[in-house]
C-alpha cells in the first residue's frame, strides 16, 4: 500500500549522479550534476538558485568541481541543515 505521507520520502535517485538539495531557512536550491569528464578528473557542476515558491528559481550561481569536492561537499551540506529535493517546476 503506497504511503500518503509522501514528503517523509526522499526523491528517487537519479542515474549518473544529478541531483538537488534545498535550504528552505536560506531560500536557496543547488544542482549538482555531472559535467564533461576530462582524460585526469571526473567534473561535476553545481548550480545554485534562489527560490521563493511560488516564484521559479532564480539562478544565481554555476561553478565545477572535482568529482570527489562534489561529494563532500553533498554530504557536508546534508549534514548542516540542507535535505534532498525534487528538481523545481520551471
């Protein structure tokens, strides 16, 4: 039986390692995604956004990193505060 309480539920991961984390207290979402690998290093981009719903995201950021940055930057994030999200509706 599906469960109504759907917003307890992290989104569904997507392949190749996209995926979105919110701030509500700072009003901010961020992409991270990855971007073109080179012969030496994985890159992956993040792309900030400013966003007050109803409004759409406002970008206001984009910059790369190294695949292994990425990751610890997603998990420190998840640790201060930010939590997985659903990409926005544009």
């Amino acid at each position: 039986m599906p469960s109504k309480d759907r917003a307890t539920l992290d989104p569904p991961e997507k392949p190749g390692g996209e995926g979105w984390l919110a701030n509500a207290d700072l009003q901010k979402i961020v992409q991270f995604k990855p971007d073109s690998a080179t012969a030496h290093a994985q890159w992956v981009a993040l792309r900030t956004y400013r966003w007050v719903p109803p409004r759409p995201p406002e970008p206001m950021t984009r910059r790369r990193m190294l695949r292994h940055n990425a990751i610890e930057a997603w998990e420190t994030m998840l640790k201060t505060g930010w939590v997985k999200c659903s990409p926005p509706v544009r």
